[in-house]
C-alpha cells in the first residue's frame, strides 16, 4: 500500500523522510495539549491507511456507525453540535474514501435521479441564509445537508456490483441485530444503563433503545426489516435464509418495544407494498405477520415489563393518535410561521427561536420541532421548499419504477421492491415526526440508488445480474 502511495504522490526518497519527520514532530507537539491527541491521531493514520485497501470497510463501517450513534454516546459539544460514535468515523471514512479515489482515479461526482432536486434543496437553503433567523444555526443545517450529499456520493461511487451492494446490506443488517440485542438487554447484562436517558419516555414506559427518543429508535431498525426479508428470500443456503427470516422478526420485536405507533405503521405499509407486487414475498409476509401478531398478543397480554408497555402503547392508543397530540400545536406554529413569512419560509435553523412568538408553552417544553417534514418545510423553506420536496417524491418514485422493471427476473428484484417499500412507509410517518435532512434515510437512499443503477447497467449491455427463480425460495 505505501510503495502504492509513494508512486502516486511520486515523493523522491528525501521528501518522505522530511514528510515523516514533520509529522512526528506534530504528533510529539501535541503531547503538549492533552497525551490522548496524538494517540488518536496516531490511531487515525494506522485506520485511514487500513481503509484505503479496503474501502468498502470504510462505507460498511459508517453505515453501521450512523445507526449505532446516539445522543448518550456524544462525548464531546461544540455549541449545539454533539460529537459522538459517528463523526470520527464519519472524518476517517471520507477521508480515506476521497484519498482512494484520487489514487484509483475514480469518478466521485457522478450523476443519479435525484441529484438536481437534492442540489436545489441545499442552494435554496444558502438563499434562505439571507434572511434566516440565526446564522449559526442556518449555517449548521447547511453543513448537514453537506455531509448528505458526500456520504450519499461515496456510497454511489463505490458500491458499484450487486456482491457489494449486498455486503452493504449485512452490515446494516448487522448493526440492526447489535442495536437490538443491545436495547433489550443491554441493561440486564450490565452493558448499558440508558434506562434514565429519555425522561419523556418514561411516563409512558417505553423502551429508548440506546438512550434515544423512541420513536428515532424505530426509524434506526424500520428500514431494514423488509429488506432482511428479501435477503432470506435470496439465500440459497438453508441456515441463511431462516436465520434471516428470525432476524427479520426480531428486528421487528425490538422495533415494536419503543411504542412507536408511526414505526410499526411505516413497517406495515412497506410490508404490504412488496407484498402486493411479489408473489414470494407476500406469501412470507402473511407468515411473519402470524408470528409478528402472536409475539405482540403474548407481550400486550402478559404486560412483559417496559416491553409489554411499549406494545400497549401501540394497541390502545392507534385511535386516539392525534386527540390530546402535541403535534396539532406544532404544525400550528409551522403555519403562522408560514404566513407570516409571506410564504418564503423562515429560512433554515429558526424553528425554536421563532417558537416563542407562537407557543411559549411549547417553547419551555421538550417538543420543539416542527414533528413531520412536511411542516418542517413548509415553515423553513415555505413555497419553494415545499414544491422542492415534492420534486424529490417524484424523482424516488420515478427511479424506483425503473429499477424495479431493470431488475425483474434477478436476485435484486425482491430488494427493487423492498427498499422503496421502506422509503414509502417512513414518507408517510414523515407527516407526523423527524425533518428533511434525518439519518438514516440518505444512506439507505444512497444505497438504493446505487442499485438503480447497476441495474440500469446490466440492462444497458454491462454485467448481468443473477437469475432468480421465486420457487428457490
């Protein structure tokens, strides 16, 4: 790897002896500032250059950081940001990603569906800092929305075969089991205590998985449960395809403690998506709801301690959804917000600050987010952001019709319909929590979209992708 390095950057004999003397001298001058500097930095070097040999290493393990990292995990706060589990990986894995593509001299800035949308989006979002109510904040969002379209880049970039697509898909799998596994009983085994983490769950008695507002904790694990599915159906080895088939229901049960009404909606929908358009996976699908539905009688019924709370939560508060809900005086200050700014939005990161004119009971409480995408636009980027996220509706929509039709009759026809299906069901709890530029949804759109097009390749005249024949399965 370093003979690699050495001729790519073509440094005589003499410059590499002054490079790593001058980095030495750092690393010791660092000594000065805290010890532990120069051990990370250290440890970073010996990481990125692991990285640069195997660069999917470094796209599966911010993948699996980005749904690991929580707010209990942040261990360091800059202003309002918070540094935890993700960033550091995030700073190793696009540096080590960007160095391999110069190397390998690999095209980064290519084209996908929804590019011209997402670059519209972050433009009207710098035209909003004209007028935003704090520039820190707006600059801060910016920054977010930049992180997006460079992890979503590499993500394109470099899962380019179907072998690497499905290696990324075992890692969120993967990570999804560990976040379960860990939720349900992490603080019995003395691993984890985020028991006292969220004090708003706790009137409810809902699990917070890693410490983290219930229903972020559902969105983590909601995408992924169709798609373990899929992958089941795919597997040619016996022990695979029940083992993904047994993770899918216990990704789905750990989901299901956190009480979200909006996740186990958003998986019932995806669900039923795929089922309604793949034979296989419908027939899978009315067999895991069996299970699904005995597993949650069993846990509602025997009130199995703040899991059989979390499942209650969920029968027997589905009709009274939006009676006695914050979220009406939410979506009530995202319209005066609206009006008041003829139209034009506040610009972005001004929600809580502009709150206080609307709802001062809101304003000291703990529910100061707009809770639904669509009024998180319509409040921040008015007009223009709300057409702009129609746009990116259509383009998703459009590009998962393509793939689907580019990957019938291969293995990837089953993941063409469950991946979307996913996307679909968190669109529409999207009307009632997170906002515009929430994780994971952008790498797993990312993901898909790198699907779409090996797909369009291999239908285009490039390698094939395998057969399937549903009766395998």
């Amino acid at each position: 790897m370093f003979a690699t390095l050495q001729s790519r950057l073509s440094l005589p004999r003499v410059g590499w002896a002054v490079l790593i003397v001058a980095v030495q001298t750092v690393l010791l001058a660092t000594f000065v500032v805290d010890w532990r500097v120069p051990v990370l930095l250290a440890g970073g070097f010996v990481v990125t250059a692991l990285l640069l040999d195997n660069p999917l290493w470094a796209v599966g393990g911010m993948l699996a950081a980005r749904l690991l990292s929580v707010g209990t995990m942040s261990f360091i706060t800059i202003g309002k940001t918070s540094i935890g589990l993700f960033e550091p990986v995030l700073f190793l894995a696009l540096g080590s990603l960007g160095l391999r593509a110069v190397f390998a001299r690999k095209e980064l800035w290519r084209e996908w569906p929804w590019k011209p949308v997402m670059l519209a989006i972050l433009g009207w979002r710098f035209v909003g800092l004209l007028w935003c109510t704090k520039l820190s904040d707006g600059a801060k969002e910016i920054v977010t929305f930049g992180v997006i379209v460079a992890t979503s880049m590499v993500i394109i970039a470099f899962v380019e075969t179907w072998e690497q697509l499905r290696g990324m898909l075992w890692w969120w799998i993967g990570a999804c089991l560990l976040i379960g596994l860990l939720a349900l009983f992490g603080d019995s085994l003395g691993l984890t205590s985020y028991a006292q983490q969220w004090k708003a769950a706790e009137s409810g008695g809902r699990e917070t998985g890693l410490g983290q507002q219930p229903n972020w904790f559902a969105m983590n694990l909601s995408f992924v449960v169709p798609a373990t599915a899929a992958m089941g159906l795919i597997q040619k080895e016996t022990w695979k395809r029940w083992g993904l088939f047994a993770g899918t229901v216990f990704i789905f049960f750990a989901m299901m403690t956190s009480g979200s009404r909006g996740g186990a909606g958003a998986v019932v929908i995806a669900g039923g998506l795929v089922a309604l358009g793949q034979p296989l996976f419908r027939k899978w699908f009315i067999r895991f709801s069996v299970v699904a539905v005995g597993l949650f009688t069993l846990a509602a019924l025997t009130n199995l301690g703040d899991i059989g709370k979390g499942f209650n939560r969920i029968a027997g508060g589905l009709t009274f959804l939006f009676q006695k809900d914050i979220r009406g005086a939410n979506w009530a200050a995202c319209m005066g917000m609206f009006q008041d700014s003829y139209g034009i939005g506040i610009g972005p990161g001004g929600y809580i600050d502009n709150l206080a004119k609307y709802s001062d009971w809101l304003y000291n409480s703990v529910y100061r987010y707009p809770h639904g995408i669509f009024w998180g636009e319509l409040a921040h980027a008015g007009v223009v952001g709300v057409v702009l996220l129609g746009a990116l509706v259509v383009s998703i929509t459009r590009m998962s019709i393509q793939t689907i039709r580019d990957t019938r009759g291969t293995e990837a026809e089953v993941m063409a319909w469950a991946m979307p299906a996913s996307m679909a069901g968190y669109f529409a709890w999207s009307f009632v929590e997170f906002s515009i530029d929430e994780k994971p949804f952008w790498e797993w759109l990312a993901l898909y979209t790198a699907l779409h097009i090996l797909a369009r390749k291999a239908r285009t005249g490039g390698t094939p992708l395998p057969p399937w024949r549903y009766g395998n399965a």
